[in-house]
C-alpha cells in the first residue's frame, strides 16, 4: 500500500485502438460509414490495463441483428473521425453535428443499463 496520489495504469480506448478487417484486410478508418460497417470482425487492442498487462488485445466477430460490436465500433471509430481526425481521439468522445463534444461517463452508461432493463421488465422477472 502506497499513500499519496498513484497513477491510473489504464489508458482510455482511442480511435487508434481499434482495427477493422474485412476478409483479412485492414480497412482505414476515414471509409465511409457502410464500409466500416460490412467489416467482418475488429480487433481492440489495449495499450495498459489495471492489472498492469500491456499488450493486449480483444478481437469481435460481426454478427447479425441489432447488437452487433463490430457495427457498434464502426459507428463510434466514424462519429470520432469526423469530429476530431485525431488519432489520440478516445472513445467515450461524442461529437454532434454542430461540432460540440461531450464526454460519456460510468454514470450515463448506468443511467441507460438501467432504464433499458426497467423498459424491457427485467425487474419484474427477477433480474
């Protein structure tokens, strides 16, 4: 144990982090929005972690419907090209149409699992 202030090992995600590949080809991030999203599989590649492994990577495969994490990726990878082009860019960065930035935070991504599972009565069936 170690008083005073410690530094954070984990790095926030940035655009650099993340890779898209379709049929084995790296596909850059300034494509347009539907050619990020027919990419078949992305891997995120984490720089430092908390348990203080670096290195590391975690690789999705694209599936079908409406939760997919490849197209969910796409989506923030496009939102932050175009609102930034920075490399350093991190994920949790939304940019509006307008060009405003805002930061998603642990609170406004608990505030959404939780009406998601009051709006689809998770509750209710003892989840």
């Amino acid at each position: 144990y170690r008083r005073g202030r410690s530094r954070k090992r984990t790095i926030p995600l940035r655009r650099k982090d993340i890779k898209f590949w379709k049929d084995g080809n790296l596909l850059p991030h300034n494509s347009p929005l539907h050619v990020l999203e027919s990419a078949d599989s992305a891997t995120i590649c984490l720089e430092n972690q908390k348990n203080g492994r670096k290195g590391s990577s975690v690789h999705h495969k694209a599936t079908t419907g409406a939760f997919c994490p490849v197209k969910a990726l796409a989506r923030r990878v496009f939102n932050i090209f175009w609102g930034s082009n920075s490399d350093e860019a991190r994920l949790g960065h939304v940019y509006r149409a307008d060009g405003t930035m805002s930061k998603v935070a642990d609170r406004d991504i608990n505030i959404a699992i939780r009406w998601g599972a009051l709006a689809d009565g998770l509750l209710a069936r003892g989840y």
